[in-house]
C-alpha cells in the first residue's frame, strides 16, 4: 500500500493544503488583533482556498510548487523542456482590489535562457480578463522598469501585494480584455542573483513568458494569438531587446508590434552620465547585473568597504525607492578601489547589449524626454537613428521638460493607442527623419564646346 508521504504529488498536494490552512488561520487571527482588517482577511482567505483548491484540481503536468518564498528557487536539476515551459503555478492576486476585478493572476515560474544562452528558470505573473473569450484574446508582454535588486522587488510579488508602481499600465491592458505577461526577469529569489540592464536576459525573459502565458493550462490562451510587447525603462530596453531576438529566438510569436519608452539602449553611454549624479544608484545596480550576468566582470575584488556595505544593503532590501534615494552624488570612487568601467570584460559585455544592430521586424513606437536625468537622451536619439537607418517602420516621440519618472505614467495613453491601431489593423507609418539623397552635379560643358 502506497503512503501519502511516499507519493511525491500527494505529498506536494497535502502540503499545499496544509499551507492554506494556515493562511486561513493566519487572516483569521488577523481580524482578531488588528481591527479594521476584516476585508483583508476575508482577500487572505479567498486567495488560500483558490491554492488549495489549484492543489486539488491540478492539470496534468502542472506543479503548484512548494508554499511561500520556495515557489521563486528553481528546482536543481531543472526539469528538461523548451524555453517558455511552465514549471509550476499558483494562483494569485492581480493586484490592488481594482484589479482584482478585472483578472485572474497566477504567478509562474517558467524556462528561459540567460545571457548565454543556458537554461535557466525564472518567475513572473500571468493575467487573463475576467469574462472575456480567451480564444481570441490577444497577449501584450509587458516588460517592467526597474524594480530593484532584493528578492521583495521582485514584479511578481509587488503586483500580488497591491503595490507595483505600473499597475495603472497594467489595468489598461487588463480593461482592453487583453491577456498580460510580466516577468521578473532572471534572478528574483532568496539569494537574489538579477541581471539588471542585460539584453539578452531580458529579451529571452519577455519572450518566453508570453509562451509561458500560451502553455500555462489555467489560462487557456491561443497559441496562435496577437502579441503585443510594451515598457518602460529597463522595460523600454527589454521590450527593443524582443523585438530583435524575436526573428531568430521566438519565430513562432505571432508578434504585431512594440512600445518603449525611456529605453536605455547603450550601457556604457547611460552609465557615464550617471557617475556622481543623483541617481548614482541605478549605476551600482547596473554593474551589477552585468556581474551576475557574466561573472568575468570584475565587480567584487574591486570592491572597497563602501562598496561591500552598498552591494550588501542593495541586495538585502533595496527596491526602486532606495535606488534613488540612498546614493544620491556617489560616483564610482566612493565605491570601488579601480573603475570596473575601464575593464576590457565590462566593456565586451555592455557592447553585446548594446541595442540597435539588429532590426525589428514589426511597427515600433519608441518615446523619451529631451530631458531625461535618469537614461541619457542623446543615446536614445542615436537608437531611433539606427533603427530608422535598419529600415524599421518607427514612430518617434519626445517629450520636454518632463523627468524620467513622471514619464512612466505620462506616456502610457499614447503607447496604448499605438498598441490598439496594431491589433485593428490601422496601417503603421514612420516619421524617421527623411535623408536626402545625394545630389550629382550638373554636367559642364569643357571650354570652346558646343552646346
């Protein structure tokens, strides 16, 4: 006779169960220390039962996961399969009550690829409308911005929280009745391991969790449905990133276009500009992602105590707030004994990631502040005119005066109608500057000829 605890998926499943209960008795006793918290609890509670009854009712081939922060360490070995498999899902919140009422949530964890093309697993979160017909329900990968180097930063855990700070993007997509996927991208666990700023992670991120959000059984979507891939940031340069690897890493994307906002096209370019200014910290943080991304980056053995402290605190609990705020003037020298910016393996990498040698196939709307303090303007200029110059069908749009951050909201009502015109088949059009062509001199006559 077969025991509960010799059976790997019972087992799986009585855990699960028994981690419901105790959410259940966790919100209950909520109610009865914390006054005003019933509406809460009575959220806690719903969420518990949906998990448990995923637990019970679980499609084939699907792992709920181990309960709580276990459900972001990826399993070792990974399991074998296609980048943009399902490894496991769990239901979850969509967000703030809003919501809530427009979605179901679940948050995956899924096969990808980093930087170097080895296999890995990372997590994101899939939203499909409520009461809409899935089969024809277009998918938008919706690449986030910086969110931060902790493992509580992480998209997927600000979105089930209620406190993801795109989360009105994420709610005009959702009332569109389109499916939404938003990765973390690489590295959001325990011992958080992100590669911030590195193209080619976040590229393969985006890609595959919309195949994610295809293969994920409880969402039921169309493999042959529309996509659509938006961000802003770190999310306008990933979402550029899909858009070049998609020809070659994701063919079988029916993709129909993409908008990008602030993007950060060359690191090198965008880091220079931010040594000793007040948002040094998005610098520390970019150097290192590129180290986790590619450990031949010299990072800590250049590290002075200062720098130890900061890694130690950015990795620990720092999210996009703490970025901005606690290293305000710094630049490289208060951090490093010798400048990784100089070394030859930094430089490599940062060119490998550097967008605009590789055209997108599709309609692209890329937008930016002429007086962008975060990711230099005049970089992504000179991204518009690589692509214009690759022959990409590109809509161009600056705006003055507005900073980095009031853009993330500001430029949402003109990327959506940019996506809406791809689906409804309004043609696309291009305001690439016009070159002129060159102009032949006209013919002379030679002295004493006739004419």
């Amino acid at each position: 006779m077969t025991r509960p605890h010799d059976d790997p998926l019972r087992a799986g499943t009585l855990r699960t169960i028994v981690a419901s209960a105790l959410a259940v008795l966790a919100a209950l006793a909520l109610v009865a220390f914390a006054p005003g918290a019933l509406a809460d609890a009575a959220e806690r509670i719903s969420l518990a039962q949906a998990r448990a009854r995923g637990a019970l009712a679980q499609p084939a081939g699907t792992d709920p996961g181990p309960p709580g922060d276990a459900f972001y360490t990826p399993p070792s070995p990974l399991p074998a399969g296609q980048p943009g498999d399902v490894v496991r899902a769990r239901p979850a919140k969509a967000g703030p009550p809003t919501a809530r009422s427009l979605a179901d949530a679940w948050q995956v964890m899924y096969l990808s690829k980093n930087a170097q093309d080895q296999p890995i697993a990372e997590t994101g979160t899939i939203l499909v409308p409520k009461g809409a017909d899935t089969a024809s329900m277009p998918i938008v990968a919706m690449a986030p911005g910086t969110s931060g180097p902790a493992f509580r930063c992480a998209p997927s855990k600000m979105i089930d929280g209620g406190i993801f700070y795109e989360q009105a993007m994420l709610n005009e997509l959702l009332k569109k009745k389109w499916a939404v996927a938003v990765p973390d991208y690489e590295g959001y666990h325990q011992n958080p391991t992100t590669t911030y700023i590195t193209g080619h992670s976040e590229g393969h991120a985006v890609l595959d969790a919309v195949r994610a959000a295809q293969r994920l059984p409880e969402a039921k979507l169309s493999k042959d449905a529309k996509v659509l891939v938006h961000g802003y940031s770190q999310g306008g340069g990933a979402a550029m990133w899909a858009g070049e690897l998609q020809p070659t890493y994701a063919p079988e994307l029916n993709l129909q276009g993409i908008s990008a906002g602030g993007v950060p096209g060359d690191i090198v370019s965008v880091a220079l500009a931010l040594d000793g200014s007040k948002a040094f910290g998005f610098l520390f943080y970019a150097l290192i992602g590129l180290h986790n991304a590619y450990p031949d980056v010299k990072f800590d053995s250049v590290l002075n105590d200062a720098g130890k402290q900061a890694r130690q605190q950015l990795e620990g609990d720092s999210c996009t707030l703490e970025l901005l705020l606690d290293h305000q003037g710094k630049s490289v020298d208060d951090y490093f004994t010798n400048s990784p910016l100089g070394d030859s393996a930094w430089l490599t990498h940062a060119k490998e990631n550097r967008l605009g040698s590789t055209a997108i196939k599709v309609p692209v709307y890329q937008y930016h502040s002429t007086t962008d303090e975060i990711v230099a303007y005049p970089q992504a200029s000179r991204l518009r005119d690589k692509y214009c110059a690759l022959g990409v069908k590109l809509t161009w749009k600056t705006w003055d005066g507005l900073s980095h951050i009031t853009l993330v909201g500001r430029g949402n009502a003109d990327a959506l109608a940019f996506l809406s015109d791809r689906l409804n088949g309004v043609p696309a059009t291009s305001n690439c500057p016009v070159t002129p062509p060159p102009t032949t001199p006209p013919p002379t006559t030679p002295p004493g000829a006739s004419s």
